[in-house]
C-alpha cells in the first residue's frame, strides 16, 4: 500500500512538473510574441522617424516612439526577470543533472545581446531628450538609429532563445512524459 502511495505521489508530482512547465512554455511563447510585435511595431516608426527629413516633423515622431520605448523596457524587464529566475535556472539545473554540456554560455551570450540592446534602447532615451531640449544638437535620424540598432538586436536575440529554450524545455516534457508514463 505505501509503494502504492509512493508510485501515485510521484505520478502526481511528475505530472504538476509536466503542468508547470507546460505553461512556462506557453507563457514563453506567449511573451515572445507580444515582444516581437512590439518590436516590429517600433522598428517601423522608428525607420519612419530615421527617414523623415524636417526635424521639426521627426520630433514629434521621436517622442511619440519614446512612450512605446519606454513601455517595452518595463515589459522586456519583467519578462527577463521571470527567465533569469525562474526558467534558466531550472533548465540549466535539468541539463545539468543529465551530465549534459552547460548551457550557461549559451544564456552569457544571450544575456549579452540583451544589454547591448538594452544600452541601445536607453542611448535613444537620451537622445531624445537631448534633441528636445536642443534641436541642433543631433540629428533626428541619429537618435532613430539607436533604435533601429535595439530592435534589430532584440528581434535576433528572440530567435536565438527560442531556437534554445525552447527545444530544451519541449526535451525536459519528453524526459518527464517518458518518466511518469
């Protein structure tokens, strides 16, 4: 009777894994998508912004895109917060237990690409507010590029973690599948 309990326990347990993780993946997707669409969105205006030749009609196309920039940071931060926390460790924990190669410089390069993009992002804040206040200072399309650079950066570094992440994950339901079956 207690092999039974045990046998079920675990069964149970494989299974809130299974669940758990199952809807990482789909939150993954989810949040990816929205990013990406996001992204898309700023990359044209800000191409629209880059080729706008009066800079007294680029700006306000700047500080519209500003709102939209600065929105997407809050939300590319708390979807990187949940990854660094929560899902990377668990996967590195996973292959790790497998004896199978780490994946953390896989996740090293990735983080990098994030800060360059992330720097990008916040170059274009700054310039911005440096064109506003002083409208010789810099060329609209410079501050555009800044931009540009970021999503450019970012629409990559999604690719990349997908074609990471998620082969890993869809592999760890797999193991668990084969495991609890």
């Amino acid at each position: 009777m207690d092999r039974k309990m045990a046998y079920e326990t675990q069964g149970d347990l494989g299974t809130a894994h299974e669940t758990e993780l199952s809807e990482a993946l789909e939150r993954l997707k989810r949040e990816h998508d929205d990013l990406l669409r996001a992204l898309n969105g700023l990359y044209a205006k800000a191409r629209l912004a880059e080729r706008e030749t009066d800079p007294k009609r680029a700006l306000p196309l700047l500080l519209q895109l500003r709102l939209g920039v600065t929105a997407f940071l809050e939300e590319l931060e708390r979807h990187s917060e949940w990854e660094e926390h929560e899902l990377y460790p668990f996967l590195n924990d996973y292959f790790h237990r497998k004896h199978a190669p780490s994946i953390v410089p896989s996740l090293w390069m990735l983080e990098k690409d994030h800060e360059l993009a992330t720097d990008n992002l916040n170059s274009y804040l700054k310039a911005v507010r440096v064109i506003e206040s002083n409208p010789d200072a810099m060329l609209p399309s410079q501050a555009a590029g800044y931009l540009i650079h970021a999503c450019r950066i970012l629409q990559e570094h999604l690719r990349q973690e997908e074609q990471l992440v998620f082969p890993m994950t869809e592999q760890v339901l797999t193991d668990m599948d084969y495991l609890f079956s």
